[in-house]
C-alpha cells in the first residue's frame, strides 16, 4: 500500500506471446552497439545512456514492455518513467539472457 509501486515482470514466455499477438511495443535499452549486435526481433532500441520517458515512441495503444541484458536496467528505466509521471511498469524480467535461456530466437547483426 506504502511506497513506490513494484515493476511488472513479465516472463520470456510472455514477452514472445504478446509480441506474436501485436500487443507489446518492446523497447531495448542497451546501448546501440549491443542491440546491432543481437536483439529481439521487433524490440526498438531507446538507449539508458540517452533514456528520455517523454521521447518514447508512441504504441499506437499497445502496451510499452522495457528490455535490457540482464533485466536490473530496464526496471531502472521503468523507474525513470514513473518519475516522470508516464504509465510504463513493465519489463521483460531476466533481459535478453532470460529469453536466450529460454530457447527464444534473437535476430544477429
């Protein structure tokens, strides 16, 4: 009831599910570098280095789900919003190592 409101965690599972039905915009946040090198297919990259709430694409009424490598960062992210007074409180728990351990595809170079 007290304090700030907990991040919304989302499984690999549920990421790929809600990517293949169109109603996630999946924003990675790592660095330009590492998402030319291996992303998610569909994800959009937002560096943290540069992170803007306020400049975040529009979903086009989808729901904004954050991504980084291990998962910290992009709840990190998810914090920047809430300060920023934007709806956005999920994230892809784990990062992109989850979704690798998974047996998920990634998209290379």
């Amino acid at each position: 009831m007290f304090g700030a409101p907990k991040t919304k965690d989302l499984t690999p599972g549920q990421v790929k599910a809600a990517l293949d039905a169109h109603d996630i915009l999946l924003i990675d946040v790592r660095e330009p570098a590492e998402f030319a090198a291996e992303r998610i297919a569909g994800a959009r990259n937002v560096p943290l280095s540069t992170f803007n709430p306020a400049a975040l694409p529009d979903a086009g009424g989808k729901t904004i789900v954050l991504q980084y490598a291990g998962g910290k960062r992009s709840a990190m992210a998810v914090d920047q919003c809430r300060r920023a007074g934007r709806a956005i409180e999920t994230h892809l728990a784990g990062g992109l190592t989850a979704w690798k351990a998974a047996g998920l595809p990634t998209v290379a170079g």
